[in-house]
C-alpha cells in the first residue's frame, strides 16, 4: 500500500511517498477481509515508529558513502556520514497510535484511501495491493 501525505492550501508534499506492507487479510481470522480505518491508521503508525527506530540505530555507526551517495546528499543540502550525537529517542508505539487516532478524531487530518474519503474511524477499509492511501493534513487559521 502506497502512503501520501497533502496539506490543505499547498502543493508541496510534507514528504515523499513510500510502501507499507499490506496488513494481513483478516478472512484467516474468520472476517470478511476488512479492517477498520483505526486499524489501518495504527497499522501505518506502528509501521513508521519501528522505521524511526532503526533510522536512529543506523545512525549511530558511521559508514563509509560511496560518490553517488555524497552527490545525492550533496543535492539535498546534508551529507551525514552517521556517528549522531543526537541520543536515541524512546517512543511508545502505543501512546504514538493513541496521538494518531486522537488527532483523526479531532479533526487535524483527514484520510482518503483510493480517492474516497474516510470520516469514521469505524468505518470499513478493504484494502488492495495497490491502494494508496493519503493523509491530508488541514491547516489550522491563525490570528485574531
């Protein structure tokens, strides 16, 4: 499954695209196949927080970069050869599904999978191996 991300009033992605491993069909379990959109959206947390995780432990060992990789980076803007002095943040998969399922409720983002709009965290997703889910972040208004 393809995740993307948009911000209401921009044309910039907050990142680029990536892949999520497909959640198992829930039919083995004796379901019809689906999932809730919680499901899915703590699916994709846990998925990014176990990401984050070995980001940072990649990190911490410096590695030697090949020309490509100096050029690549060099065309970014930062060249990080690892060894960061950063310290390893501890995040808990849990409390993070909780922010994401909070933030949904509350109205900080939306989520659209395979063009259709989702509102109900209950509400049914039947997944493919093509389907391309995009959060869509909406910008708050500032002011008085």
């Amino acid at each position: 499954m393809i995740i993307a991300t948009k911000t209401l009033g921009s044309k910039k992605k907050l990142f680029a695209d990536f892949s999520v491993p497909l959640p198992p069909n829930r039919s083995d379990e004796g379901g019809d196949g689906g999932m809730t959109l919680a499901d899915v959206i703590e699916k994709v947390v846990r998925h990014e927080v176990q990401a984050f995780r070995q980001r940072q432990t990649d990190r911490q060992f410096i590695r030697a970069l090949t020309a490509t990789e100096i050029d690549n980076a060099i065309e970014k803007g930062k060249v990080v050869m690892g060894a960061s002095e950063v310290g390893i943040q501890l995040i808990d998969e849990d409390q993070a599904v909780q922010a994401a399922l909070v933030a949904f409720e509350d109205g900080l983002y939306l989520v659209a999978i395979d063009d259709e709009l989702y509102k109900n965290l209950d509400q049914q997703v039947f997944l493919t191996d093509d389907s391309r889910l995009t959060f869509i972040r909406l910008t708050m208004l500032s002011g008085a």
